[in-house]
C-alpha cells in the first residue's frame, strides 16, 4: 500500500486529506506543521512514497523546506504542494516531480494527479 505523509496546520483540513486519502487505498502519516513532518521524515522518509503538504506552515517551517528535506531523504518521491496563498507561475520555479493545487480544491484532482505507480492495488 503506498504511503503518503500529508501536511497541513488546519485541524479539519487535515482529517478531510487524511480520511480522502485512506478512503482512496493510502497509508497516510499527517503532520501538523514542519517540525513534525521533518521528525517523521527523518525516522519513517526512506519508506514514504509521497509527499502532500500545505507551503505556509505554523512553527516557522515552510512546506517548502519539508518538500527539500524529503527529497534528501528519497529521490524518489512525488510532492504535491497545497497552498490558499498566491504562488506566481509554480511551473517558473521549475520543481521537479512536483505539483500545486490552490485552496480550495477537490481531492480527487490531487489523488488524480498522483503518479500511476502510486495507485493502491
């Protein structure tokens, strides 16, 4: 079963993603700011097949940092950004493997959007 680990700082935000994700076949881990998402990636990243996490974050850790850090633990791994905030043109920045979904949004686009190799036998 893939595994995701979700960030998002609004409590009921985060149940909604967690519970869509769970309904839709994922293991998910959701984190409730940066601070606990580098903790969880730094004990449990190696083994995460995807990354989804909101870009501005309670506790001075942006989104963005989590996302780099999840890269340095796994390569490999696919990031959805999620933001309520105006981020210019996203595709400009030039991420890789990386995707941004303004607020609201539908989280059947965002799991939509994850890579077939994601998708839950």
């Amino acid at each position: 079963m893939p595994r995701i680990l979700y960030v998002e700082d609004e409590p009921l935000l985060r149940l909604d993603g967690e519970c869509s994700l769970v309904d839709a076949g994922y293991d998910v881990a959701a984190a409730c700011d940066g601070e606990e998402a580098c903790e969880y990636l730094r004990e449990h990243g190696a083994g995460l097949d995807a990354l989804i996490t909101d870009i501005d974050l309670d506790g001075g850790l942006s989104g963005w940092r989590v996302a780099n850090l999840g890269r340095q633990i796994s390569q490999a791994r696919a990031v959805v950004y999620v933001t309520g905030a105006a981020c210019g043109d996203f595709q400009a920045l030039g991420v890789p493997r990386s995707l941004l979904f303004p607020k609201p949004f539908e989280w059947a686009r965002v799991i939509a959007s994850l890579p077939a190799s994601l998708t839950p036998a």
